[in-house]
C-alpha cells in the first residue's frame, strides 16, 4: 500500500497517476479525497488530528506527504510542526518510509542563481522559517535513522492550480487581458511542471537507493525570463503579449486589500534577481528528463 497525505493538489493527483506503474494499492488520504485511478481507496479525514494521521499511515509500504495547508503564514506556524512530528511518528509506529515533497523557501536568497541540493539553508521568509523547521526536524530522524525516509523539493509549480504563470500570464490572456510578471521581467525563473514532479516523485519513492538522501525534481532549465514566458504563452494561445509589470510596492500595497498578494509579498524575493533551480543530479541518476517549457505550455492549453 502507498499512501498519499494530502490527495486533492495537482501535484498528488499527478502521482496518484503515476504509482499505478508500481502497485495497485494507492489510498488516497485529505478531507475530502476523489479517485484518480478507479482501484484508489479512499480515505477521508482531517490530518490535524494526531489519531487521524496514525490511521491514515497504518499498512502503508510508502508514504507521501504532498499536504497543502492555507497559503497563510498564521496556518503554516500552527499546523505544519505538529503534522511533520505525528506524521514521523506514525510512519516509525508502522514501519513506513516516507517521502516528503518540499519547496526551496529555505534556500539562501543569494544562492538562488544555481540552486542544488546543496545550496545553503537560510530561509529570508517567515514561511521559509518554518519549511526549514518542518525539513530539518525529519532529516535529523533520517540521519538518526530513526525512519526511512528522502527529501524531494520543486521549483514553483508550472500546472493548472497554484501555478504562478497560470494564475497571472494564461488567466489574463485568456481574458484578452494584460498578462502580469512579479517585480522584474527580465530575470530568468524557472519551474517544475507538475506532470513531471508527479511522476519523479513516484519513482523517488519506489527506488531503495533514493531514501537517505535530498533531491531535486527534474526542472527543465532553458533560461527563461518572465518577459519569455509570457510570450511563450501568448504565441501557443495566438494573442499579443501584451503585459505589465507589479513592482514590490504595489505587491505589499495590494496586501492591504488582497490576503493572496499580503502573503505573496513574504516570499517576493524570488522575482527580485535570477531564480534557477538545478536538477541535474537527479535527471543524471535516473536517466529522466523534464518536459521542455514549450510543450509543457502547450499541454496546460490544450488539456
């Protein structure tokens, strides 16, 4: 059995998808848990809850953490340690390996040029704060050897939900509007497309030499700047790339009014200079590379 904590993301799905290609046991756990694959068990509950987390884990070969809670610092600060801790602790309990998908909020924002499993941990964020506690707490059992278990981190997403060139580039065009970028259009940034992290993640899992150890989900690494996103995504959709620019002003102004944009402006950084994030190591390891930019595009269009 191969358990997903936290099923209704893209992310999830996209592994829900994947793990059929190593067993026909997958439960899907959250509150409200959909099927993806038509032999999926369902497993619906509240992951807050300590009791509940240990019943979601138990029977489980794998478990996989792809939970999102709100995008709010005040639920990150209450949720995320205690979840981490009872998930550890279920996952000791019933002999479980774990497989945590994380981000890069704690990276060293004057590293973010060339990011590598190896890039330095200094969150520059209050929610990177807390990623760093959550990834540092389960690397210490891990290292212990307290539990089997790896650390799998993205890019941001490129996808059709939490997905910034969905949300501010497609969602604009598509309404014959002017598309957005954040801060400066002329670094580069690029991203995980979710089908990829999806299926890497699968493979993580299911590969013994992957535990005990940090990777990076394949991310395709052509330099792109948000100027050439935005135009990647206005020739696949035949409209004019037109586009403004949010500068980091209107980003914390808009946070009075908007809750999204007040906790966006937390990790704005990110725009604020050339966000490259490496994955060659993994691509290397597993001979798997990551879907070009181009078409991922034309697959988020056209699906």
């Amino acid at each position: 059995m191969q358990t997903i904590l936290g099923a209704g993301g893209t992310v999830a799905q996209e592994l829900a998808k994947s793990l059929t290609e190593y067993t026909k046991g997958i439960r899907l756990v959250s509150r409200n848990p959909e099927k993806v694959n038509p032999s999926d068990e369902l497993f619906p509950t509240d992951l807050t809850i300590p009791h509940e987390v240990f019943k979601a884990v138990d029977g489980s070969d794998i478990v996989y953490i792809t939970i999102g809670f709100e995008y709010k610092h005040s639920i990150w600060k209450e949720l995320w340690p205690p979840f981490i801790q009872n998930t550890i602790n279920a996952c000791k309990t019933h002999n479980s390996k774990l497989v945590f998908f994380d981000n890069v909020y704690i990276y060293d924002k004057n590293h973010l040029e060339n990011m590598t499993e190896e890039s330095p941990v200094l969150p520059a964020s209050k929610k990177g704060e807390i990623r760093a506690e959550v990834a540092n707490e389960l690397w210490k059992e891990i290292e212990n050897g307290e539990i089997k278990g790896l650390i799998a981190r993205s890019a941001d997403f490129l996808g059709k939900r939490n997905s910034i060139p969905y949300e501010i580039i497609y969602k604009n065009l598509k309404k014959r509007k002017k598309a957005q970028w954040l801060i400066d259009d002329t670094k580069r940034h690029n991203f995980t497309y979710t089908k990829d992290a999806g299926k890497a993640l699968a493979l993580l899992g299911n590969s013994e030499e992957a535990y005990n150890h940090i990777w990076h989900l394949p991310t395709d690494s052509t330099p792109m700047t948000g100027k050439d996103w935005i135009n990647l995504f206005a020739q696949e959709m035949n409209v004019k790339p037109r586009y403004t620019v949010i500068s980091k002003w209107q980003i914390k102004f808009g946070g009075v009014f908007s809750t999204m944009l007040k906790e966006l402006a937390d990790v704005a950084y990110q725009f604020e200079k050339d966000y490259c994030f490496n994955s060659s190591r993994f691509e290397k390891h597993f001979e798997m590379k990551p879907t070009p930019p181009k078409q991922a595009v034309k697959e988020i269009i056209n699906n």
